[in-house]
C-alpha cells in the first residue's frame, strides 16, 4: 500500500519510520532541500545558528518520550547537553536578600528548592506546593497518560491504571494555574516578579514549567551537540534507512480527490503522483485551504481559520551573529530588562532582551569563537510577511536598521563587543514562513495559553474526505518536538489499526 506523506518535518519523518516499519511503502514530498521543518538550524560563514530546540524531551531515561526517540533514533550516539541553570533572568523592580536582580531557575528540583527557600523561607509553602508536582510526574510513565495527547478532551477515558490518580490529581490541580496566578500566592517581592517575568510577562499554564523541569532533574531534556538540524537529519537517516523515499525541492501545489477520497498529490511541473493513502504533515492551513481548497472543512477550523478560539503561537524575529570571543564566562541563556524599550518595525515594543549564547556547543562556532542569538517574539507576523512579498528594498532595510538596533543594546550587555561581530543575520517570521510554509511563520502551531487542556479541532482526519490523515504540531496546542514525535506515531499506529495491521516496531539495524 503506497502512503505519500507532505512535508519532512519531524512529525512527517516520525510517520514514515512507523509506516515502512509496519509494511508501508511511503514517499515523502517537501518543499525545502532539507529535512527538519522548523527543526532547524543554518550555517553562514564559519558559524552555525539554531532556530529550534534549546532542549529535546526524552534525551535520556526518565522520560518516555526517550522511548519514542529510540524507536526512530539511536539515542546513545546523539551527545547531549545538560545544564545546570535552564534560565537567567535578572529583574527590573526588585532585588532579593543579597542585593542581587537576578534569578536563576536551577534544572536540579533539589537545588532550586533550597535555592527558592533560601531567598524566601516566609514562601516556603508555596515553593513545596510547586516542586511536589515535579516529583510526582517523575514517577510515572507518562506516554499512558498522554496516548490520547492529540485528544485532551477523552484524557480520562485514556487512565485505566488506579496508580494514575495521583498524576491526575495534580494535572487537575494545576490545570488552570498560571505563572501569574501562582506569583500572586507568594510574599516576597523578588519571588513574585521572578515567576511573572519567566516568559518576559506572559502568562503561561504552570505546566508549561512544571513538567520540562520534572525532566530537566532526571536529566533527560538536553540540548543535542550539533543542533537542530543535525537531530532532524539522524531521523531522515533511519527513514531511508528503513526503505523510505524523499523527493526534496519538490512543493505540494494540491491534493487530488474524487467523490470525497483522496487519490493523489500533484506537485510541482504539474507532476502526479498516485497513492492509496495521503498524509499531511505540513502546515494546516496550507493543508486545509490551499491543497484541499476549502473543501473538507468544519466550522471549528473555519473558526481557527478566522482567529477565533485558539492563538496561533508567536512568530520569532531572530538576530544571530558570529562574534570573535568565546564568551565561556558569561550564562547560556538570559533575560533582562532594557533602560529605554526598543520598537520592532512591525510595531511591538519590547522592555526586554532575550540572549542565548551557545558557549557551550563547540560546533556551533571555531574554537575561540561563539555563536550568539537574540530572540524577539511577535504577533504582529503578517507586517513582516507581507513587507517581503511587497517591497523586498524596504524589508531589507527594515531588518538592517533593527539589527543594528540590536548590536548597540548588545554591545553593552556583553562588554564591547561590536568590534568583534563578523557575522550577522535576522530571520523574521517571513524567513520561518517561506521555509516552512508554516501558517503566519509560527513556531509551534497554537499557543496553549491558560487551558492547557484546550483541544485543538485540526485532528487526523478531516470531515468527509476518506484515505487522508493528518499530522503535525497542529494537532496540539503548544507544538515543539514532543508533540511532532508523538502525533507521527500516533497517526501511523491509526492508519496501522484501519487497515488491519498489527502496530510493530521494528529496531533501527536490525533484520
């Protein structure tokens, strides 16, 4: 049975791997001449800059996502980076008991702990109320728990253990907490602003945080020496190695259907290309408005696709530089506030910087020297978009006047070091949508806001249209790697269950 698959993103090369291991002959499609999707990363001059993971789920036991990871991937030959303080984050308003602004949000749940009770022994409390759900999650399994992750809503039909209600309860309990509202529960000033600033003052549901630094303490959420895109390119690796095809450079224009059945995809030059099955992994909108044209939709996606109900996530406008220094003495990740904030060209004012130094990959850059990365996030992604599709002369100029913006803001946080920057480059979210194709350059899908729970109606398969299948991070509010990597599986053991196939796994270089 033949299986065109669109898109080479993780969640697409996910699916492949579960289908050639169960009998399926695929071929994947995708527009870029590279694996990966929005896990990647590039390289310019003698620098490599990362667009992705800071760190991947299930890098190590302690996770079970680890499991899923080594279905399609030899884990232990990937090099992984722990560290020991995820976040710096230094504070504008307050100061703790030292005379210190900054905050360091420890990856061991012991030291921060200590650390938390250290700076607020009147909080002491609450700092056990928020380190005792880590523990728990620690203790379980958790892939039982998230079998039906695509389908929050049928969550409680997916526990069937007795041994699961402790994780339930503490899911419950934590469902509708926010950094803001657990902030508000603390007494001490520098406590209350460390937590409100952890995501540069938006409010996020607690699990968010809670359940990354549950595995961030079992060391099984590092970051993969080498990046993105050399993780992307391991999973492309077991694909082929599998008997998969991948025809690169090669964009989806339409899916063709008859009487309600997908039948094929025609690409481009005007290619067809017949199969028994088709599977989206790309973008949904694209999916649903552009390939299908509108055709096997539901009010809800109608909804999405008019911007009511779920958010889609925050674009990205990326400054990387190549700087000659290598900066080992100064943290991998912070964020502080600016004296005067800096205006976007796209309208966002920001009070704050967001710095990741990768001093501790030593791909990434020739020794002595280190690659460095300011992040903004915006909503407003469509100014970008649409300045690039119209006036290509202004959108360079706008990008070069904010970056320049930048190195000066830079230059200071860092200690002089503008004359030591030999490379420079900015992605916008225009760069992450003509890469991608992803819908308004997002980076991972729909925000899951405050209701982590909040179900998202792009599911597997679309109204009225048989033998089509759908998955991406789309599926699931809050996107990123897990969600890909689960959402392949999860779709391939689907297709594996309607055609009568025993779901197998089948070791990557084995008989």
């Amino acid at each position: 049975m033949k299986i065109n698959i669109i898109g080479a993103g993780v969640s697409g090369l996910s699916a492949g791997c579960y289908l050639q291991m169960n009998g399926f002959e695929t071929e994947i499609f995708e527009k870029h001449s590279i694996p990966g999707g929005l896990c990647t990363s590039w390289k310019k001059g003698e620098y490599t800059f990362d667009g992705c993971a800071h760190w991947i789920l299930g890098s190590d036991k302690g996770s079970s996502f680890n499991k899923m990871w080594s279905e399609i991937l030899d884990m232990k030959k990937i090099n992984f980076h722990n560290h020991d303080i995820r976040l710096q984050v230094d504070l504008k308003n307050n100061v703790n008991k030292y005379g210190e602004k900054v905050f360091h949000l420890y990856t061991n749940l012991n030291k921060l702990q200590a650390y938390l009770t250290d700076l607020s022994p009147e909080d002491s409390d609450q700092i056990k109320k928020f380190i005792k759900p880590m523990r728990v999650m620690q203790k379980f399994d958790l892939p039982p728990i998230l079998d039906d992750l695509p389908f929050f809503k049928s969550m409680l039909r997916g526990i069937k253990m007795m041994r699961y209600l402790e994780f339930l309860y503490w899911f419950l309990k934590l469902k509708n907490e926010t950094n803001f509202t657990f902030a508000r529960k603390l007494k001490n000033p520098f406590l209350k602003e460390s937590f409100e600033m952890l995501y540069d003052g938006e409010e996020v549901n607690m699990m968010i945080l809670t359940m990354p630094l549950s595995v961030f303490d079992l060391k099984s959420a590092g970051y993969p020496i080498g990046g993105s895109l050399n993780f992307a390119k391991k999973i492309e690796e077991s694909y082929l190695k599998l008997g998969g095809k991948i025809k690169y450079n090669t964009p989806v224009k339409k899916i063709i259907t008859e009487n309600g059945i997908a039948k094929a995809l025609l690409v481009r030059n005007n290619v067809i290309h017949d199969s028994d099955i088709t599977l989206s992994a790309a973008d949904w909108n694209f999916t649903a408005f552009d390939a299908l044209e509108g055709k096997f939709v539901n009010p809800q996606m109608m909804n999405l696709k008019e911007l009511k109900g779920l958010e889609v996530f925050f674009s990205v406008v990326q400054f990387s530089f190549g700087i000659n220094a290598d900066l080992k003495h100064l943290p991998h990740f912070s964020r502080y506030p600016l004296d005067v904030p800096i205006v976007s060209p796209d309208g966002t004012s920001y009070d704050r910087m967001e710095v990741h130094i990768y001093n501790y990959d030593p791909t990434f850059a020739p020794e002595g020297k280190t690659s460095v990365v300011v992040s903004y996030y915006t909503k407003n992604r469509d100014f970008w978009i649409d300045l690039r599709k119209k006036d290509r002369p202004a959108y360079r100029l706008k990008k070069k006047e904010f970056t320049d913006r930048i190195i000066e803001l830079l230059d200071i946080r860092l200690g002089g070091i503008k004359d030591k920057i030999e490379v420079t480059d900015m992605a916008t979210p225009a760069t992450f949508y003509r890469y991608t194709n992803n819908w308004k350059g997002s980076t991972q899908g729909w925000l899951p806001g405050k209701n982590l729970l909040a179900p998202s109606p792009v599911n597997f398969s679309f109204p009225g249209l048989k033998n089509f299948y759908f998955s991406s991070h789309w599926n699931q509010p809050g996107g990123g790697l897990p969600i890909a990597i689960k959402t392949g599986r999860d779709v391939a053991k689907l297709i594996c269950k309607n055609n009568n196939v025993e779901f197998k796994i089948k070791k990557i270089g084995s008989d």
